[in-house]
C-alpha cells in the first residue's frame, strides 16, 4: 500500500512538470509566430522601397514677346518642380535637366540641382529657364498656334538616385517626368499642366 501512494504523487509530479514544459513551449511558439508577423508587415511597408514622383507643379511666365507673322517666341519661365518621396529613407538625386519641346522640337531646357528629398515628404525647387523658338522647323504650325493665342508645350526629364533606409540599405531608383501644358499668349499664363 505504501508503494501505491508514493507511486502516485510521482506519477502527478510527473505530469505537472509535463503540462508545465508544455506551456512554456506554446507560449514561446506564440511568441515566435508574433515576431514574424512583425517582421513582415515591417518588411512589406517601411522596407518596400517605391519610385518617387517627379512633377512640374506651377510655371510662371516671366517675360513672353512672339511674333506672328514671321513665327516665333520668346520666353523666359520659372517653374515649380517636385519631387515627392513617399519612402521611409530619404532620397538623394543628382542633377538633372527639363527639357522643354514645341512638336518633337526643343525649345529650352532648364537644370535642376542635385538635392535630397527627405523621408515621406515633397522637395519644391524653382528653376528659371529661357525659351525660344530657334530649334523649331519652319514648316511647322508654329504660326497657326501663336494666331490661336495657345501653345502647348512638353517636358521631360529623368532624375537619378537612391532611396536611403536607416543608412544602411541604398536602393537605386530613377523617376521619369512628361508633362504637357498650354501658355495662353494672351494672357501671359501657362494651365492645364498635367504630368504622367
């Protein structure tokens, strides 16, 4: 009888010490499912690196002289140009050029400094540039444009750089920029800038 009572409190000791190890085990197991989960959603918004935009966002029109009967323009323009960086590093980019088009023809280009574009934030610049219409082909509609009192004009431009995470993980990225927008001749002002 003596054997049965201690074998049975052993017995329980036993499994105890068993539920006991096994608790500990489901509770680090949770705690390793928890830190993946964190890991990745870490991974799939702060380090998914996305290309910044690069925009023209106002132009205005400095000085403006054109001439219909023999067709040509002048103008001198100061733009607002963006770069919006929607990352968790900041961007860092070198210089770069806008080059401005009537038709397929140059007409300007305008450069853009090399600067740093902070974490989830917008870089505004302003660049001045100085157009005319000395590259465009004579028989082009220049001359019905400038009589229409409209001009439409694009841009584009490449920036390069990298997207710099917790300065240590450098991503190289490059941003393209084609806009199209109207100078109304009249009245000295450029609209309908849009921006793909």
């Amino acid at each position: 009888m003596a054997e049965s009572d201690v074998a049975f409190p052993m017995e329980q000791s036993k499994e105890l010490k068993r539920k006991k190890r096994m608790k500990c085990l489901a509770y680090v197991a949770a705690f390793v499912i928890f830190q993946t989960a964190i890991i990745l959603v870490f991974a799939l918004t702060v380090m998914r690196i996305k290309n910044p935009k690069f925009r023209i966002r106002s132009v205005l029109v400095d000085d403006l002289t054109f001439n219909n009967s023999s067709p040509s323009f002048n103008m001198k323009f100061i733009a607002q140009v963006t770069v919006k960086n929607t990352n968790f590093g900041h961007y860092k980019f070198e210089n770069s050029t806008v080059t401005f088009a009537y038709k397929g023809s140059q007409v300007g280009e305008a450069l853009v400094t090399k600067a740093r574009a902070r974490a989830r934030s917008t870089k505004k610049m302003n660049v001045t540039m100085d157009l005319n219409s000395n590259g465009v082909a004579n028989d082009s509609d220049l001359g019905s444009d400038l009589n229409s009192g409209f001009l439409t004009l694009t841009s584009q431009s490449i920036l390069n750089g990298k997207v710099h995470l917790m300065k240590v993980i450098k991503k190289k990225k490059s941003v393209e920029m084609n806009c199209t927008m109207i100078v109304n001749l009249a009245q000295k002002l450029v609209r309908d800038i849009k921006c793909g």
